[in-house]
C-alpha cells in the first residue's frame, strides 16, 4: 500500500498491525513474527503518549493477530526512572511488560 496513507503513532500503529496481518495470511510460509516498536522519547512528559501508543497497539494485536509478537525497545533511563500510569507508581520499563 502507499506510504502516504500510513499516518503517525496511535491512528497509524493499527493500520501497520492490519496490514502485517493481512501480508502474513496471503503469505504463510514468510510471514512476519512480530514489530518491534522504537519510539524511544527522551522526556518524562512525553512517556504517557508511548504508554497509550503500545496499550492502543497491543489491544489491536490482540483482536486481529493474537500470535503476532508487539515489542517496544528500552533505554536505561526507562529502567532508572518511574512512572504514575493510570494510578500505578512503578519502573517505567515495568509498565511495559
């Protein structure tokens, strides 16, 4: 499909997911085992919007690709540093996993 009909973070991240979805059933035999998100913000601020973007991404892979693999990489300071996210103080990496 065209580039240009793939928006940025939360509204595209379904649209890549339906899309890796429908390569990896036309395509069994070389299909994709999962997507590997690397936003990587630096500032604390911005780390609920990563927060919403892998929630929104995991729930869709839920419902249409169970056996697909979502993934996020990590940086030191998300390990280092907390997190308040809906509620829960912890690790920021561990509201990742």
């Amino acid at each position: 499909d065209s580039p240009e009909k793939v928006k940025p973070g939360i509204e595209g991240i379904k649209y890549i997911i339906d899309c890796i979805t429908a390569f990896n059933k036309k395509f069994p035999d070389a299909n994709f085992a999962g997507i590997q998100s690397d936003q990587e913000p630096n500032k604390p601020e911005n780390w609920h919007d990563l927060m919403q973007f892998l929630t929104v991404g995991q729930e869709h892979v839920d419902k249409v690709a169970p056996k697909l693999i979502f993934s996020q990489t990590l940086k030191p300071s998300y390990i280092r540093e907390d997190l308040n996210w809906k509620g829960t103080n912890k690790k920021f990496y561990k509201h990742i996993f």
